[in-house]
C-alpha cells in the first residue's frame, strides 16, 4: 500500500524552466533549435540510408558507424521537440511519469553511445595494431555481439536507475531549471530516503563513462605507437585519416561531459549548464554525422550518386 506521500506524487508535475528568463529569444531560439534539428534529422538518417544501400560500406566500421547515427538520432528526438514546444507555449509543465520516461530514453542513448564509441575505438584498435587478423576479429558474428552488447548495457543500466527513481517519493512541483529532466531534479524534488538512488547513479553511468573512457584512451595509445612505428608516410597519414574522425567525435563527447560535470552547482552557473547541455543533447548529434561524412570519400561519392539519381529523377 502506498504511503501518503507517494499518494501526492501522481497530482504533482515539474516545470521545465528552459530559457524563458529570455522572452525576447524565445523566436530566435526556436528557429535556431528547429534548424539544427532538422540536420540533424536528415543528417543521421543520411548516413543510415548511405551506408545500407552502398555494399563498400559494409564494414564493420560503418557498421558502428550506423548505429551510432541511430543513436545520435533518437538521443536529439527525445528532448529537442519539447524544447522546441516549451519555446512558444506558457504552459512548460511536465508530469513526473512524462519526465522519468524522458530520462530513462536519454539515459539509455547516452550510455548507448559510449559504450558504441568505445566499440568503435577497439575496432580501428584492431585494424591499425592488428591488420592481418582484423578480418577474423572483427568478423559479423562478432560486430553483431559488440552492437548487442552496446545496447544491452544501455537498456539495463538505464532500467536500473530508473528503477531508483520509481521507489522515490515528491512533495512538491519542482522548477528544472534547465530544458531536460536531470538526475538531480529528481532527488531534489524527493521527500524520501535518496541514497539507494544515488548509489545507483554512481554506479552505472559513471562506471560505464570511466570504462568506455579506458577502453578508447588505451585503444588510441596503441594505434599512436604503431603509428609512429611506421617508416611509409604515406602509411602514417592513411592511419591517422582513418581515426581522425572518431578521435573527433570522442573529443567532443567526452570533453562536453567533463565540462559540464566540472561546472558547479550554483545559481551563477545555470546559464552555462543549458548552454552546455544544448551543445551535449542538440548540436553533437548534428555534428557527428558531418564529422564522419567530411573527412570520409566512400560516403561523399555514395551521397553524391544519390543527388544525381534525384536529379535525374525530376
């Protein structure tokens, strides 16, 4: 039977504050948020499309790659529209079963994709360091195992700390003031006993980024020292041009976590953690695919083909 308290928290909603301290940018924002959405909508779904219909990017790398997009996109899906509906309507509540869902698809994309970068940092491992074997390696069985595994421990890890979220108790409607629903929102807002919830938050999504962060700074340790192992530079550029894009993304990813996990909690700092949480949640999902296609021949000639195809067609 349920408490008291636990009885109060179906009537009781967050209100997601966003950027309204600036009613003047609510416009701009919006056309801001709803253009870098829309590239990255057609962006990560390009690059899935591209890498399915052309043979030559049937490799475990783009494989990854794919997933990856995937990943990108419905991490973007998930909180971009409601930033964008909270820009041009009063009402910016939220239930707190509405918020808890958002959370947990969020959650299960972040870790998702850390554990894919890491994946993706063990496979250029493997084709710098180990070439001759890297047919055997990273054979399909195998890159099938990895993207299972990848998704597998997001779900779970997710599931679980939800789960800590769903034994809590609220009290009161809480202002997030922020655009998404966060962790600390959530204990925060609760009236009930909050430590089983935050051992759960210590283990699972620090544990997976202090893992997956060793598995890709050990994997590029070894791809450099090889590298600088080999007498052709031509053979050096070639392995440098094939990690450069993902050493990229990784940097980004990585570096804007720790950036926003080092930012205090204080009011001085709120502007800076939605500035930081819009590059985190909106604009690296844009920038992935962009990242991957720029420096990348295959998927440039297979975008270009498909251009010319419409062409033809109209």
């Amino acid at each position: 039977m349920l408490s008291p308290e636990k009885n109060q928290s179906g009537a009781i909603v967050f209100i997601l504050w966003g950027f309204s301290d600036y009613p003047d940018l609510q416009v701009p924002l919006f056309l801001l948020f709803l253009t870098i959405y829309a590239v990255t909508v057609m962006g990560n779904v390009g690059m899935i499309v591209i890498i399915k219909i052309n043979p030559k990017l049937h490799t475990p790398m783009y494989v990854f790659l794919k997933h990856l997009s995937f990943v990108d996109f419905c991490y973007s899906t998930i909180a971009t529209p409601k930033l964008l509906e909270n820009l041009v309507v009063e009402d910016r509540s939220i239930s707190i079963k509405a918020c808890i869902t958002q959370f947990f698809f969020g959650l299960t994309c972040v870790i998702t994709e850390m554990v894919m970068l890491a994946v993706m940092a063990y496979d250029r491992f493997v084709a710098i360091c180990y070439p001759l074997l890297y047919t055997v390696s990273m054979s399909p069985k195998r890159c099938a195992l990895l993207v299972t595994v990848a998704y597998s421990w997001g779900i779970v890890s997710s599931i679980l700390v939800t789960y800590s979220l769903l034994v809590l108790s609220f009290c009161e409607t809480q202002i997030i003031n922020n655009f998404v629903c966060e962790y600390s929102v959530f204990l925060s807002a609760s009236c009930s006993d909050t430590h089983f919830s935050e051992t759960m938050l210590f283990i699972f999504p620090n544990l997976s980024a202090v893992c997956t962060l060793i598995v890709i700074l050990t994997s590029y340790v070894f791809i450099f020292v090889t590298i600088l192992k080999m007498h052709s530079a031509s053979g050096r550029y070639k392995a440098f041009s094939t990690c450069a894009s993902h050493f990229t993304a990784v940097t980004i990813f990585y570096g804007t976590i720790l950036f926003l996990y080092c930012i205090p909690n204080s009011k001085s700092s709120w502007l800076v953690v939605k500035v930081g949480s819009v590059f985190y949640i909106v604009v690296i999902p844009m920038l992935n695919p962009l990242i991957y296609s720029l420096r990348n021949n295959d998927v440039k000639e297979t975008f270009r083909k498909l251009m010319n195809l419409k062409i033809i067609s109209q």
